[in-house]
C-alpha cells in the first residue's frame, strides 16, 4: 500500500469562534491529499479531466474528528487508495497533527469515474497503473 503525506499549515480564516478548525475544512483538506497523491503517481487531475474527459465524481465521504486541529498548526495528511476498480475508486485518510504526530481526523471518499455528462464510465487502461487497478472485475 502506498502511502502520500501532505503537509499543510492551518490559516486563520480556516477556524471558527473558538479557534477550532472549521468540521467541514478537513474535507478540503482530504481533497488536498487525494491531489497531492495523484500528483506523486504522476498524475495531474486537470489532464485526467481536460484530455481524457474523465472526472472524480464523490459518491460518497465521512471523517471521524478526534481531536482539534487549531490555528497555525501544521498537519500531515496521509492519502491512500483503499479500493480500486474500474468504475470507482475509495481513497482514505489520517490527518496528524505534525508536531505531536497526534491523530486529529480520519476519513475517506468513494469515487465514481464518470465521462463529461457525469455518466458513470470504465476508467481508461492507461490509469489503471496509477491507482492500482490490475485485471479485477468491475
């Protein structure tokens, strides 16, 4: 299984009153690593939309808050794929505070390949590599 780590900073703007990050900011933060994952695999979401005309569409997401993360805190965000297919792809998630190494958060989504009208699709053979698909059924 391979694991990405993301490291991000905690901006103000992502808190609330009491100086907790936002609940629904560690989604944005989960996206950040299933990017920076991608990206590390050697691929960019944009070329995966813009050339080949598929997108990630979000069936379905969750996370498990543990403890706060605050302002200016660093955070790890570990990214990995916990199932793969041809049609759809599960990635999960830790968020760690980077000083402590204290589990903050962990979640995941579940993904649906789907072409340009948003209609579910088979995700081409050249990406299968990437995301761990090899020769499973649909």
């Amino acid at each position: 299984m391979r694991v990405h780590e993301t490291r991000l900073r905690v901006r103000y703007a992502e808190t609330d009153q009491m100086g907790v990050v936002y609940y629904a900011n560690y989604l944005v933060y989960m996206e950040m690593g299933r990017v920076e994952y991608c990206r590390s695999a050697g691929l960019r979401y944009r070329d995966m939309e813009e050339g080949d005309g598929i997108f990630l569409a979000v069936a379905e997401a969750r996370c498990r808050y543990l403890a706060p993360a605050r302002y200016d805190d660093e955070l790890i965000i570990r990214t990995w794929v916990d199932e793969a297919r041809l049609r759809m792809i599960s990635f999960r998630y830790e968020i760690l505070h980077a000083e402590t190494g204290k589990l903050l958060a962990r979640g995941g989504t579940k993904h649906v390949f789907c072409d340009r009208t948003m209609k579910p699709c088979k995700l081409p053979a050249k990406y299968h590599a990437m995301f761990g698909i090899g020769g499973r059924p649909d």
